[in-house]
C-alpha cells in the first residue's frame, strides 16, 4: 500500500490541493478574500460599537 500523498484540502470547497497552496482555483480565492474583508469589516464595526459604549458609559455614569 503506497500510502496518501502529501496534500492539504481546499479551505473554501474542500478539493486536494499541494501542500503549499490555500485554495484550489481563483474563483476560490476571490471568495476567500471577499469573506476575509467581510470578517475585517465586521471586527471593525465591533470595536467601534464597543468604544462607542465605553464613552457612553464613562458621559452618563453618575459623578462621586
């Protein structure tokens, strides 16, 4: 039994790849791209909600 050849698995459709490679074809890699900017910009509205409540809470909380 010769065994698997060394590989790795397409991270968006799952198809072998080399083991050097992330996706398999271009239309893969747009659509990688295009949900690693859908990630960014969601991470940056969070952080902006979330220092948008600090400052909230820091201008309505009562003064000792």
């Amino acid at each position: 039994m010769p065994g698997i050849v060394p590989h790795r698995h397409c991270v968006i459709c799952g198809k072998a790849i080399e083991p050097d490679e992330i996706t398999c074809s271009e239309e893969c890699q747009r659509t990688l791209e295009k949900e690693r900017k859908k990630q960014r910009n969601f991470m940056i509205f969070m952080m902006g909600g979330f220092l948008i409540l600090i400052i909230l809470l820091f201008l309505f909380s009562p003064s000792r």
